[in-house]
C-alpha cells in the first residue's frame, strides 16, 4: 500500500515523499478542526 522510495514498481496509493507526509497532516489537521468545530458548536447551540 505504501511505496518504499527505493522501489521501482508503481502500484502503491501512497509515497514515503514530502509532498505525501504534508498533504497527509494536512488532511489530519482539517478533520482534527471539523471535529472541534462540530462539538463546539454543540456545546454552542445546546444539543449536548
């Protein structure tokens, strides 16, 4: 699933390169914000 740099073969989903591992903790990052904001606003709006 996820490709070693030094593999030749192209049938992986993943990279182990920069540009996976930043938009992977960005990725991360959002859904980490939607959570919070979806529970703040509970607590907001009193649905808890």
């Amino acid at each position: 699933m996820i490709k070693e740099e030094d593999e030749k073969t192209r049938d992986y989903i993943l990279q182990k390169d920069k540009t996976t591992k930043s938009v992977s903790t960005f990725v991360i990052v959002a859904l980490i914000l939607l959570v919070a904001a979806v529970v703040i606003s509970g607590f907001v709006f009193k649905w808890f």
